[in-house]
C-alpha cells in the first residue's frame, strides 16, 4: 500500500513580472507573500495550507533542481457557492473580463479568467467535482 499524502501543498506559476503578478494575486485574492526570492520569485499564501509560487520565466533554470514553464497555465481556486455573486461582481468592478461562466452536471459554477501572463484562472464552486 502507499503512503499517504496530504495533497497538493504548492503550485508553480511563471510569469514575466514577479511584482506586478504578485501586486495581481493580492489584489484579486488577498493572497500575501510569505517568502520573496528576490528576482527569481515569490511563494504567495493561498489558503491554509496552501502556497501559490511566482517564478521568473527562465529564473529556475539554473538551479539545483532545474524547473521552469511556459504558456498559459491553469489553475482553479475553489469558493463558496454563496460567494460566487460577489466574485462576479469583484472581479468586474477590478477590470478583470470574465471569459467564461459555465454549470457543471453536478451543479457547480465555474468562472474563468486571466491574470497578467494570460495564465487561465478559474473560481469554482462545490459540484465541479466529484470530489467537490
């Protein structure tokens, strides 16, 4: 049998201005930096136990254990369904276009979204999974 895990602790985003996606994710989600790394990055607290990572396209290539990316990423936060109006409306009174709304068959909401690297964010309520 496997060990256990607790599931995913961090996240990695890559993107062209540290400060300015960081200054994004506090704006738009109150996230808060943790941990600078200078220019290579930052980790953002992005729940409980959860940690957002902003690298430097390019800045983790040189490094112990190499990693980098490229594109436009996905990620989905999750939210409470009583809060998806005030998202909504958050988001448009920031100048944050919505691409997207969509129902799932299970009964949750998506919204998706892109921040500045026109990385793919998404807010999703319970019923998108099965899980959630």
């Amino acid at each position: 049998m496997h060990p256990k895990s607790e599931g995913i602790l961090e996240s990695s985003l890559y993107v062209n201005d540290v400060a300015e996606s960081a200054q994004f994710y506090e704006k738009i989600f109150g996230f808060r930096v943790i941990s600078d790394f200078g220019e290579r990055g930052c980790a953002m607290q992005a729940g409980d136990r959860q940690v957002l990572l902003l690298f430097k396209k390019g800045g983790s290539r040189e490094i112990a254990s190499p990693h980098d990316g490229d594109g436009e990423l996905h990620v989905a936060f999750a939210i409470a369904a009583s809060e998806l109006v005030r998202w909504e409306a958050w988001l448009a009174e920031n100048g944050v276009a919505v691409e997207e709304r969509r129902t799932w068959e299970r009964g949750g909401t998506s919204v998706y979204f892109r921040d500045p690297d026109r990385h793919l964010l998404e807010i999703a309520t319970p019923g998108v999974w099965s899980n959630y």
